[in-house]
C-alpha cells in the first residue's frame, strides 16, 4: 500500500520543521486530518500571517507588525543602551526577565566560519551606524555563551572599542537553583573568576 | 514588551498539536519567520489539502484520495481477510511489515467509557455489515495491548460469534531483538502461555 499522495506531501513538509521527524510528521498529519476544518483553517491562516503580517524591526531587526518594534517605539525604554543578541527569541527571553529596560539589537546568528557565516551576513554594519549616532552610552552583549557567540562577542568588542564605549556582556557563573556537584568545570572555574565581594 | 500579535496566535495554534508545547510552538513559529516565503506556503498547502483532498474510504474508513482506498481497490489482495484496527496509522504500520495481504477496517479508536467512546462511535456496525455479505472468512483483531484495546478485541469478538468465522488476534509475547532481563511481567507472562511448540 502507498500512503495516500496529500498525506505523503503533509509528511514531507511537516518534518522538515526542526525537531519533527517522520514520525512525527505522520502523528501530526494524522491529528489534522481528523481536527474540524476550523482548527486546521486556524492554523494554517496563523502560518500564513506569519509571513504576511510580521516584518523585522528596520533599527533594531525585532520581530515586528509595524516599521519599528514595539521596543524601539517604546517612549519609556532607555535608548542609551543596546543589548546585543543572537535572534529574536532572545529579546523575549531577555524581556521576561523584567531586568533590562534599554533598546535592543538582533545579529541574526553568529560568526561561523563551518556554516558560511561572515560579518557580512550579520547585521552587524547596522549596530555600528546606531553607534555612530551618539546617543549611546552601553553596549551589552548577550550573545550565547558557546565558542561561537564568544568569538563574536569579541569580534564586536574589537569594532565598538573606537567609540570609547561602556561594552558589556552577560555575566557567566552558577546557575540560580543550581548544585555546585553538578555543575561543569568551565562554569565553576568562570564562577571563581567572576566572583563577586560581598558588601 | 508584548510578544507581537501574529507570533502570538501561531504559537497558540501551533501549540494546539499533539506533543507540541508554547516553547517547541515558540520556537517553531521563529523557523517558519526565517524561512522563505516558498517553504512556508508549501507547508501551508500541504496542510490545506490534507482536509480538502483526503477522505476516508467508504468500505474500510481507511485514509483515502477516491471513495475507495488503495488497499480495498487492489484486485491482488486477499478479500477473504480483514484486519481490524484502531486508527488508519496502524495500516501504514501493518503494511510496512509485507506480512499481511488482506484486507483493512479502521475502527476510529477503542471503547472507552472515561472517554464517552462508546460501540455507536466506533464503525463497529460497519464491520458487522461487512461480515454479513459472507465473502469475510477471518477477522485479524490487531488493537493495541492494552486494557481498552483488549476489551474492544473482546466486544468484537462476542458480536461476530454467531458469523462462525475464525476470529483471531495478534500475537502477545517477547518483542524481537527485546532481552528477557528487561521484559515487564505482564509480557513475559503471556509468552509463557502463549508458548509454540518447535517443529
């Protein structure tokens, strides 16, 4: 027997998503075909309006419905920091915490020679502009703490250093919640490093 | 910040999908933002046409593009056979192992009162007609092992009694490549019993 054509299709499309493979992909079909019309009508417009209705931020590359994210619209926001990050979701990792209240700046990846990716394909000419504005007072960057995002921390450091800048980035050490015993080397060595005095 | 309204409601419908949660849904959501405009509208018409160019086969509920199933119309098959199931995915399953020529009827479940499933929601009846015309001369219940697939063999069992059929079901016992050390009680006890003399 041959799995009908549509369902084969779905299949194909559905686990080339990240983290669905084929077997997934045929639950997920299997699920959808028998959901009502209206739920599948509803996620299949949800889909499409991604790509309709969301634009990137033209300042700082957010996720956006309008020119400029609700971030950088944001009267309250401090605009003399820009926080760093890799992709969008970060913003909203970023923002969940409550702790940050400047403007933000997307890269869209990191420096990485094995996948093709240059300076070139960041936007990291973008960041320099909004620098060489001068309202800026502090550049935090939050980009992840493997090789990858530390290589273009201090790619960007290099390049910000000119404008004699306050340039940061996220502090690296324990966990909160976390156990010392289970904790890995580099993050315990980092943590005596980093140590902070009490006061 | 407010998670932009579009992104939102993906992720809410994409989070609707079995073994999908807000994060998976999040990050699914942010794939598709990235994606081209081609991939996303692919998708898009795969899970369209799932509902618009699939139905389920008249005779055996099986998934379908014609009012027949692929199985039902191929003149090789056994029609002397039917394999009951509970979802049309156990026939993708079945047919994969080239072990079975017979015929197919999809159940759409299992009984089960905690569930409000009950005989009339399952096509149930239809099987019993089936088996009426009199070509059928053995039913394969293959539901799952487990309690409500058990008690739905045993139902269908009692209702086609009086056809004088051969009524059969799958074999329970020790999954090939499986080590006894590992097997649970409830397996390696029905292995026992079930136990084939060598010839």
């Amino acid at each position: 027997m041959q799995i009908a054509e549509p369902l084969q299709l779905a299949i194909d499309e559905l686990s080339k998503l990240p983290s669905i493979g084929k077997k997934s992909a045929l639950r997920l079909a299997l699920h959808l075909l028998k959901s009502d019309k209206e739920n599948v009508d509803n996620l299949v417009n949800a889909i499409s309006d991604l790509k309709t209705k969301i634009q990137f931020c033209k300042n700082c590359f957010n996720i956006s419905v309008d020119d400029l994210c609700s971030v950088c619209e944001n009267p309250k926001r401090d605009r003399s920091m820009i926080c760093v990050v890799e992709e969008a979701s970060d913003i909203i990792s970023i923002e969940k915490t409550n702790e940050y209240r400047g403007l933000y700046h997307v890269l869209g990846g990191v420096l990485s020679p094995l996948s093709g990716k240059s300076a070139d394909n960041l936007n990291i000419n973008e960041l320099v502009k909004r620098v060489e504005k001068g309202s800026i007072k502090e550049i935090i960057i939050a980009t992840n703490p493997d090789t990858e995002g530390e290589t273009t921390s201090l790619y960007i450091f290099k390049l910000l250093k000119p404008f004699n800048l306050k340039v940061t980035r996220l502090a690296r050490g324990l966990p909160i919640g976390g156990d010392l015993e289970f904790a890995d080397d580099a993050t315990i060595g980092r943590a005596v490093l980093g140590r902070i005095e009490l006061l």
